[in-house]
C-alpha cells in the first residue's frame, strides 16, 4: 500500500470548532479596521469558505456590509458550476436554499471579473482603511492575484493574512507562514507585518485520525506500507503510529 502523510502529525479541527476559529480571527481582524487576505484554492476550499462565511452572515457574527471579494477568475468559474448543481448538493445546503438563503450567492460577495477591475481593487484596499475578507488564489501564493495583494497588503500591520490549506515547503506561503520578516514578491522584498494565522480544518488532505482510520479498516492488511507525499517530520510521526499498530512501514 502505497498513502500518503501530507498531515502525518496532525489532526484537523472539526467543523463547529473551523467555524468558531475563523469567526474568531475575522473579528479580531475587522477590530484593526484591516483586509483579512485568504490565499485559497479555486477548487473546493474556495466554495468551502464562502459557505462558512456566509453561515456566520446569517448568524449575524458578521456585520452584513463587510464585502466579501472573490478574486479569481477560475474559483468564479468553479463557484458558478456549482451553483448550477444544487441538486446535488448536500443536506444541510440544501436546507440553507429551502430558508432562501444563497451561500455562494449571497449580497455581500462580490466576484472581480476583469484584471483591470483587480488591479483598482488592490489599490483601493492599500489606500484606505476599508475592511474587507479577499478570497483569491493561489492557494500557496506561487501564483494568481493574491499575489498583488499581498504585496501591497503585507507590510501593514492592520491586515492578516490566513492561510487555510497546506502550505509547501519553498513556496512564497509557507515562507510567511513560517514567519519570515521579509519576503521576495516580483523581484521586491516587502516587508511581513500583517499578522499571520493557518487554519487546516478546510485542507482535503486526510489527518492523521482519518490515515490511520483508512489503513486499518482495511480486511487484509498489506505486507507493507509505503508513506509518501508528506515532509520529513509527518511522515515520521505516521510512520511511528503505524509500527505500534503492527504494520510493516517503510519511509
């Protein structure tokens, strides 16, 4: 067997506590009157956390005139596509439309559509004191528009930056993430002053509950588990976890 161990050595948050935890940091945020920027992929997560913030919305957590931007060209094409496959979305979404609620089409979120139309917002943002949630990708910062926004964003400490998905080693991302007092965007160091938070209860990538869950539920276990896809210290802890349990585990 051959599985992965991207989070190795930890657990997820579950739902409820993601969603007290992002409530939590917007609103510490929006007290600094600052933009909270998501780098976010434009698959899943992005519609992920439409759907938490627009729950929080409804909750009234939120004030209801926050914007809430998503700028990304695909995560509006992904974001469309779902909304025209409500059928097949889940209960609980569907419980929302059945209240004439609409959580990736709710009054506040705004999509950007054109590059002309991103770039006045970001110079928007970095010249007022207008608080904002910005949704965009990518969801490592190696790429896409929130990198204009961090440029301009990150050197004022009335931002955050909140990551929400696995941050790989090398990638601009991780390197604020790991809190580097500087970082190189487009040939320009700028400087990292905004506060950085990660969540990883909205990350696809299985715990370490959910990978050991999946090689034990297994009928006949396998001569041998291979652990790839993961950083030196994941796999080591899975590794570990596994050799207690009695499997035959290979790094």
């Amino acid at each position: 067997m051959f599985i992965e161990s991207t989070y190795g050595n930890k657990v997820h948050e579950d739902v409820e506590s993601r969603s007290r935890r992002l409530l939590s940091i917007i609103e510490h945020a929006l007290q600094d009157g600052g933009v909270i920027v998501i780098p976010a992929f434009s698959v899943g997560r992005t519609q992920e956390l439409l759907f938490d913030i627009e729950q929080l919305i409804h909750e009234h957590a939120l004030q209801d005139s926050l914007p809430i931007i998503l700028d990304s060209p695909l995560a509006k094409k992904v974001t469309n596509t779902y909304r025209q496959f409500k059928k097949l979305w889940g209960a609980e979404a569907k419980e929302r439309l059945e209240h004439h609620r609409h959580p990736l089409a709710f009054d506040q979120c705004i999509m950007v559509e054109s590059h002309t139309d991103h770039l006045k917002l970001v110079n928007r943002l970095a010249s007022t004191a207008e608080a904002a949630i910005v949704v965009a990708a990518s969801g490592m910062c190696e790429g896409g528009r929130v990198v204009n926004y961090l440029e301009v964003l990150l050197p004022d400490k009335r931002n955050d930056v909140l990551f929400a998905g696995y941050q790989a080693e090398g990638t601009l991302g991780r390197r604020i993430q790991d809190g580097a007092d500087s970082v190189l965007i487009e040939g320009k160091r700028v400087k990292v002053k905004a506060q950085v938070h990660t969540m990883s209860g909205y990350s696809a990538h299985a715990d370490m509950n959910d990978l050991i869950q999946f090689v034990t539920a297994i009928p006949t276990p396998s001569k041998e588990v291979h652990l790839i896809h993961g950083e030196e210290d994941s796999k080591k802890a899975l590794y570990q976890q596994l050799i207690n349990l009695g499997y035959n585990c290979v790094l």
